[in-house]
C-alpha cells in the first residue's frame, strides 16, 4: 500500500547548521507532496508543497524538490535557527497518509 | 476568516463514559478529515467526510469510535465507552477541495481518560 517514510529522530542541531530532513514515499501514481510542521501544543501547519516532478518547494527558507527517480522529497534548510525547533511531517496528502514525523531540536 | 475550530481544547473523561469532539471547518471547506496523535508518536489517519458523508472511515475502530458532519452544524468525533488507551490528541483538519490542495488543521483536542 502507499507509505511514507521519514527519517527517526531526533535530530539535532547548532543555530546556523545545515538540516536534511529525509522522506520518501511510495504511492500509485504521483500525488502532490507537503511538508507540515507541528509546533509544540499546536496542530499542523502547511510549510511548503510540491504539485508535479522536479517543482521545488519553499517557504521561511525550507526547501523540497519532488524527485520521481528516487521518490523523494527531502526537506532542507540553509542555516536552521531555534524557533525552528519543531516536528516536521511529510505528506502525500491525497492518500490520506504522514510520516512518523522527525523532531527537529535546534540550539544557541 | 477562522481557521479550523476544535473544542474543547482539552477534554478530561473517566473510564467508560462517553467523549464528544467537535470540529468546524474553514468557511467554504466541505471535506474533514480526523487524525489521532499518540504521545511522541505520528498522525493516523482516522475518518475522512465530507457534508453527510462517510468518505473513507479505514482509520477508525471498528467499535466504540464515530464519526458525522451533519449538513448544519460543526462535525462530531464521538467515542463511547473509553479507555486509558483513547488518551491522545484529536485533530480535525479541512480542504476545499480533498485533492491535493493542503488541508489547514485545528489546534487539537487533547483528551485525557483517567
């Protein structure tokens, strides 16, 4: 059936250290893809989406290309800062699924 | 323009009475959708309705647990009967659509069974 599949964490970083956080999904077809982050106490919110192959996402300097090769869509940011500490989802929405999440924890 | 409003924010319940968790979508959204969040764990996929209709009900339980969003009103998350092991947090989320245009999700409700 469709999955996603995150990697553990938590991972853990400085301020200013590059992030990778993996996912990859197997799904019929290629549905658009989201990354969701969840702030502590708070539901989700949408961070950035991907519609078709190769479209990058963005937002507050988070970045995923939809990669149909390697079915992936990693999410990635240049220089993470502590208010980035949070879970991060990835999602192929129309099948209804998430990841695990992977718990991001940056600090000074 | 309110986002996805859930209440009771926080909802105490004994063993084996009953829980009643609402939602009201986004104004013009007509698909809900309903995920349960373990402590330090994932979200799962429960139900998925759109007005009077159970779309996709694989996540959910097949006893205790249910689910409706009426044609007038917010949508209802009803469990009976609980259980410590209901103990998580609810959250809702809705679409315009319910393909692939992003859901906007409810701050939750954290239910406590004691």
């Amino acid at each position: 059936g469709d999955s996603v599949t995150q990697m553990e964490g938590p991972v853990t970083l400085s301020e200013e250290a590059f992030l990778t956080i993996n996912c990859t999904y197997t799904a019929t077809g290629y549905p658009s893809l989201f990354w969701y982050v969840q702030y502590p106490g708070e539901g989700l919110q949408l961070l950035l989406k991907a519609t078709k192959a190769d479209d990058k996402g963005s937002n507050k300097g988070f970045e995923a290309t939809y990669r149909k090769e390697t079915t992936s869509f990693h999410l990635e940011k240049g220089s993470v800062q502590v208010s980035d500490s949070a879970v991060y989802f990835c999602a192929p929405l129309d099948k209804l699924i998430f990841g695990t999440g992977t718990r991001l924890q940056v600090f000074p | 323009n309110a986002g996805v409003m859930q209440n009771p924010r926080h909802l105490v319940r004994r063993r084996g009475q009953e829980a009643r968790l609402r939602c009201s979508p986004m104004k013009g959204h007509s698909h809900v959708y309903w995920y349960r969040q373990l402590p330090e764990e994932g979200l799962k996929f429960m139900v998925y309705l759109q007005k009077e209709n159970i779309i996709d009900e694989s996540g959910m339980p097949k006893e205790r647990f249910s689910a409706e969003f009426p044609k007038e009103g917010p949508s209802i998350l009803r469990i009976q009967q609980v259980v410590r092991g209901d103990s998580a947090a609810y959250f809702c989320a809705s679409s315009q659509t319910g393909t692939g245009d992003g859901y906007t999700f409810g701050s939750g409700t954290r239910l406590t069974v004691v």
